[in-house]
C-alpha cells in the first residue's frame, strides 16, 4: 500500500527543488510541484482583518507568491491549479502549549511519537512549541527527523526539561537543587540544542531568577507552569510566558506562604468570586501586561475537568485513542463527577467548575483586551480527552466562547505564536514572502467557527498533506505509541 501511494506522489513532484522526504512521509502527501494556484478561496489571513472572498493563492517554491482577487490574478502556466470554491485558507496554527507525551496512568506519561506529529500536522498546526519536555532527546531527535523529511509533523520549538524545584509529584522530572543547578541545566540543554524553557510548580524564586537570567543572556525564553511562584513575583522575574491562566495562579489561595505550592493549588470557589474588572485579579492583569508577560490559554484540558458531560466525546477522538486509552478516558470522566474524588482534590463535594472555568474564559478575554499577548495551546494531559491537533481546534473554538470573534481567535492560534517566538517574518500570516504554511477548510470558520474542525488539506513549506489519510493512519494508537 505504502509504495502505492508513494508512487501516485511522485508523479505530481518536481524532479527539481523538491524537498527530499521518504516513503513514510510521501504517502500523505497529494500536492509537491514548485507552483500552485490556490484559486477562488476565502482568505483568513491571520492579521484579524476581514475575510477576503474569491482570492487566488500562488504558492512557488515554498513560499508565497502572491495574493490576489481571482478576477485579477496572474496564475503561471506551469502552475498545479486548485479550485477551491466554498473553501477558505487560514494560516498553519501555531501550537504553543503542545506535548509529544500523554498520560498513561498511575502519574506516568508516555511519548507519542507517531500518533501525535501526525495528528498536528492533520489538525493544521504546522508550527509548535513543545511546553514541557519529558525526553528532551526524543524531542531533539523527532525535530530533526521531521525537518529532514523522514516523519511527517510540524515544525518544532524544542522545550528543555522542566525546570522543577524540590518537592514534586513527577518521578520523571529532575529536582533542581539550587540557583547554581539551574544555570548549569539551562546552559547544557541550550548546548543540546533547545530553544526555550518550561519552569514547573515546585520551582522557587531564587531557582526561577537564575533560569530566566541565564536563558536570557543566550537569546531563550522561559515560561511557566507555576505554583509556588505567583504570576506577579514571576512576572518581577521577568519570565516571558505563564501557562494556563487564571487556573494555576496561586497569589489568590488563601494562606499561600513564599516559594511554597499549596496542598491544594486551585480552589474553584476563590477563583469564580474574582472580577476581572476591579480588584486583585484586574490589578494581576494589569501588572502582567505592564511587564510584558504573555499568556497561553490551554481552555480545552479545563474545559474536559469542569464540566459534567462537556465535552461531547467526538467519534474522531474516540477513534484514535488506543482501546485502553479510551477506556481510561471514559472512565475517568465518570471518575471526576464522583462526590469522593471532588472532595479529595477541591475540598468540597460541589466545587464550582462551571464558574471558576467561566472566570477563566474572562480572564483571558481581559488580558487581551488591556494589550496582553494571549497565545493559544491544548495541553493533551488531564483526564486524556485531549489530544494533538484536535484539541488545537477545540482550544480555537473556545477562545470564541470566551468572547473573541472568529477572526481574533484565529489571529491568536497563528499570528501571535509566531510573534512570540520570533517566527513571524516567516510564518503567522498569508502575505507574499511567507513560507506557504497553509490551511484548507471546507466551509467558512470567520462565520461558523466550528468549521475549522473540516480541515482537507494542510500544506508545510508548499507541500499539501491529506488531513484525513494522516489521521486514518493513527486510527487506534493515541496512548500505545
């Protein structure tokens, strides 16, 4: 079957400037000539302006050409031409809180890496950063192999280990034993080869300075999934990023003590009282947006946590996860509404989810809205519901719940990503000079923005991938491999 479709692909390459890419990767892949015309397509650009309607893309050596109305456009004669009436053309997303592992029970994580590079690069997500890193290694390797074409995926940023303090949870993570330990690890995995940090919940301050200080004097930066350090003593820091929001800031937990995570680090009931208009919260806003910190909005792994029934399982993501993933994953949201486990981890029966996940979506409303850099992630951990590529969706169609139109979630998932890692005179937008990292949907997601779910093809540097022939081929494997 492989040699099938490789041999079908190779009749539509170029024998000349074609990227080298294997078997493996050929298979998927229905459009690599030097020259496409995208033509009479919808344009969502990225920048938040306006849909275009019935505009002709030209795609030429992996970049883009042009961008013009169809009755004006020039389309070269040698050029493959795509009519794509009904379709529109976004930006790749940029994935910004992305794993390559996946919760396998017991407190252990698995690394997926063969079902979750495929599954971004199927959902539209051609550029990720991966915000906490397991196996560094792994990661290292799996870029290289995705950059040389022998595995089909986005393009990576590359995440150190995380930077956790003493006291964790996770036996897979190192223990800093100090300022001096940090620097040391930060200077050896820059040597490695990654490009930015993640700091984890138990980190302390003085442990937390160090590491910005020494990411920064090479060009790197650090975000954070924080606990016992607040956003604002890390925003004095002056960490670049802070995960999750409103969720995992400790500042507002009742008895919170210096440098020292909270038996119980969210507290629903606190979170869901905060205005995000007056007060300490809108002050907290205030304050990251003056220090320039960004925000990554992970919604959809909050989302699967903070409501009963929500949300409704998809055929797509029960279809890849292995049979005991998805046996897990069922049960583990049945698990969740139970009155002992809400007890255990929220110290209620009844905490307010609902509530406390709306404060959330507010939240981030309001950072932007005061000038924050809001970036957007999935985060395929928690109950394992979430998984690579289409919870980068899902995260998209929750920032427009959140209040955001269509066109501004989208200009979160792809311009401002690439704004932050400095990608962005390459990638982000749909303008002239740009690598020709693209997204083709059916439909019209600037007026139904669940329509960004009905991806077709998804090209990376000019080459068109077949979306459905990606996720056909992990049918089954999310949470074995």
């Amino acid at each position: 079957m492989r040699v099938g479709w490789m041999s079908i692909a190779l009749l539509c390459s170029s024998m000349a400037g074609a990227q080298t890419l294997s078997p493996e990767v050929r298979q998927y892949v229905t459009v690599d000539t030097p020259v496409v015309a995208l033509t009479h397509v919808r344009v969502i650009d990225g920048t938040g302006s306006a849909a275009r309607e019935d505009q002709t893309i030209v795609v030429s050596q992996g970049k883009i050409a042009s961008v013009t109305d169809s009755a004006k456009a020039s389309v070269p004669k040698e050029a493959r031409v795509l009519e794509l009436r009904d379709y529109t053309v976004i930006p790749g997303l940029v994935g910004m809180h992305e794993h390559m592992f996946y919760p396998v029970g017991r407190g252990a994580f698995g690394e997926m890496l063969y079902s979750f590079p495929r599954l971004y690069l199927a959902g539209g997500v051609t550029t990720i950063r991966t915000t906490g890193s397991l196996e560094p290694y792994t990661d290292l390797e799996l870029k290289k192999s995705i950059d040389g074409g022998q595995t089909p995926g986005p393009k990576m940023h590359v995440t150190g280990p995380y930077l956790e303090g003493k006291g964790s949870w996770a036996i897979q993570l190192h223990q800093l034993t100090g300022p001096e330990d940090a620097v040391k690890t930060v200077n050896f995995w820059l040597d490695e080869g990654v490009d930015n940090f993640k700091a984890y919940m138990f980190i302390t301050r003085a442990e937390l300075g160090a590491a910005i200080e020494a990411a920064h004097k090479r060009g790197a930066k650090v975000t954070g999934h924080l606990c016992a350090v607040t956003f604002r003593e890390a925003a004095d820091l002056g960490i670049d990023d802070l995960e999750h929001g409103l969720f995992v800031d400790t500042e507002f937990i009742a008895g919170k003590k210096p440098d020292e995570c909270p038996e119980n680090p969210e507290d629903p009931a606190a979170m869901a009282k905060l205005d995000v208009n007056s007060g300490p919260l809108h002050e907290t806003i205030q304050y990251l947006v003056q220090h320039h910190v960004a925000v990554t909005s992970t919604l959809p792994v909050f989302e699967m946590g903070s409501f009963t029934g929500r949300p409704t399982p998809q055929k797509r993501v029960l279809d890849a996860l292995s049979p005991d993933a998805r046996s897990a994953w069922l049960a583990n949201r049945v698990r969740s509404t139970d009155a002992g486990y809400l007890k255990r981890n929220y110290g209620t029966e009844n905490p307010p989810l609902a509530a406390a996940f709306k404060r959330e979506e507010e939240f981030e409303y309001a950072f932007s809205k005061a000038g924050g850099l809001l970036l957007a992630g999935l985060d395929p951990t928690g109950m394992g519901g979430v998984i690579a590529g289409f919870g980068d969706q899902r995260e998209v169609e929750l920032l427009v719940e959140a209040g955001f139109t269509p066109l501004e979630a989208i200009h979160i998932a792809t311009y401002n990503g690439a704004q932050f890692l400095g990608d962005l005179e390459r990638v982000g937008t749909i303008a002239v000079g740009k690598q020709a990292d693209l997204v083709v949907i059916k439909g019209d997601p600037s007026k139904k923005i669940e329509d960004i779910e009905n991806v077709e093809t998804v090209f990376k540097d000019g080459i068109g991938y077949d979306s459905a022939k990606l996720i056909e081929s992990v049918r089954g494997t999310v949470g074995s491999h």
